[in-house]
C-alpha cells in the first residue's frame, strides 16, 4: 500500500508544480488524493475483457486494498487536518493561506 501512496503523489507533484504550495500540503494532499474507485473499474475492465486465472482472487485482492485504504485514510482524515491545519497557520503568508 506505501507503494501505492508514492506512486499517487507523483500526478499530484506534477499538478502542484510552480503553484508555490509547500511541502506538507502536498503531503497532505498526496495521502487524500484519488484512489479506490479507479482501482476497482481497471479491475473490472481487465477481468471482463481477458481471460485470465484466478480472476476471484484478482477482485478479492484489489476489493480488500481498497476497503482498507478506505479505513486507513477515513481514520487519519480529523488529525492529519488539524496537523495541516496548524501548519499553515504557522507558515505565514503563503499559497495555503489565500483566500480562494
């Protein structure tokens, strides 16, 4: 799963380039980034288009990755915000701290 997480923050580093953003919100952005619902319909396209073994197995796995990093984010959600949040507090006038 640490793997996938690194893997995630890659297209977000990519979009925040040059938007001035600092180092833990984009952390805190590649943890919530996209996930889950992509996993699951790549998953489904694959077992529907190719005939290939251990098709259960294949859903099951993907199924369980998604519904424990559905758990683990839901549980960080509250403190990694406050932890941002404080952060940016701190940091002063920045990207973070302007009015969208």
């Amino acid at each position: 799963m640490l793997g996938l997480t690194v893997i995630r923050m890659l297209p977000i580093a990519l979009a925040l380039f040059g938007s001035g953003t600092r180092l833990p919100t984009f952390l805190f952005l590649g943890w919530f980034g996209p996930r889950g619902l992509a996993s699951i319909l790549f998953v489904l396209l694959i077992v529907e288009a190719a005939e290939i073994p251990h098709r259960a197995e294949l859903l099951s796995v993907t199924a369980t990755t998604v519904a424990l990093s559905v758990l683990l984010h839901g549980l960080t959600a509250a403190p990694l915000a406050r932890v941002c949040s404080r952060l940016a507090a701190r940091m002063g006038e920045c990207e973070e701290s302007r009015t969208v």
